[in-house]
C-alpha cells in the first residue's frame, strides 16, 4: 500500500510538470500555475490509479479527464476565470504520445516493406485505435462536467 502511494505521488509530481510548462505555453498568468500543476497531478496520479485498480486506459482516461473538469471548474469559480484556462493544460500530460508514435512507426515500417506484414497491420489498428479512443475518452471527459454544470434546463 505504501509503495502504491508513493508511485502516486511520484507520478502527482512528474505529471505537474509538463502541466505548468504547457500553461506557460498558453500565456496562463502566473498566479494560476499552481493551480493547472494541481489539477495536472490530480488527473494524471487519478488515472494511475484507476490502471492499478485494473480498468482499461480508455475508461480510466475517460474518469480522469471528468475529475480534472470537475476540479477546474471549482477552480474557475473561485477565481472568476474560463475553466479551460486550467483544463488544457492539465489535460495535456494524459495525451498518448506513446500509442501515437508506435502508430507511425509501424505505419512507415509497413509502407518500406514489399509485403504486408499481419503483424505490422495489427500494430497500427491496435495502436491507432487505441490513440483514438484516448484522445476521444480525454475530450469527452473534459466536456462533460461543463455540459451539466452549467446547462440552464434540466438535465431530464
């Protein structure tokens, strides 16, 4: 349990990193850095979890990507700010770069090839698929708790 926390905290703090310096990117005021790096570490250390607990990468991005909607918007109205000022930047260190590359890597290996290769072909559905799965699962989690919080009609 210990060791768990720890890798929690460790990957709280590596993942509040590329958060801050992407908030930088966007020109977000330094009074509300701290803010995206803790609402980056919530997320990222949130979906890590989830993984641990055994749920697969899209769903665990998917509940993550909702907690930092949740998260930001507290934050957002706190400080009179658009919750987007916080969310991209937070959102940012869940993007799968690694799925992505891995995509194009087999993609390439597969056009320099003569034959097509059923390995190389399952790579880059399975990659790809995942990436996209990712990436939708990240955008509608962070849609959705702005789409019900701030909706004037019912939800039913």
């Amino acid at each position: 349990m210990m060791e768990l926390l720890l890798a929690l905290l460790n990957d709280a703090f590596f993942s509040a990193i590329p958060a801050v310096g992407f908030a930088m990117v966007f020109n977000v005021p330094k009074r509300f850095l701290p803010y995206c790096a803790v609402a980056g570490a919530i997320g990222h250390s949130f979906r890590t979890l989830l993984l641990h607990i055994g749920l697969p990468i899209e769903w665990a991005t998917f509940a993550a990507a909702a907690l930092v909607g949740l998260v930001t918007i507290g934050f957002a109205k706190r400080h009179l700010a658009p919750p987007l000022m916080y969310a991209v930047a937070a959102i940012i260190p869940m993007i799968p770069g690694t799925y992505a590359f891995n995509t194009v890597i087999a993609l390439v290996q597969l056009t320099a090839q003569s034959e097509i290769s059923p390995e190389l072909t399952s790579q880059v559905i399975s990659n790809g698929l995942k990436t996209v799965f990712i990436l939708g699962a990240l955008s509608v989690g962070l849609a959705m708790p702005s789409l019900l919080y701030f909706r004037t009609r019912p939800v039913i």
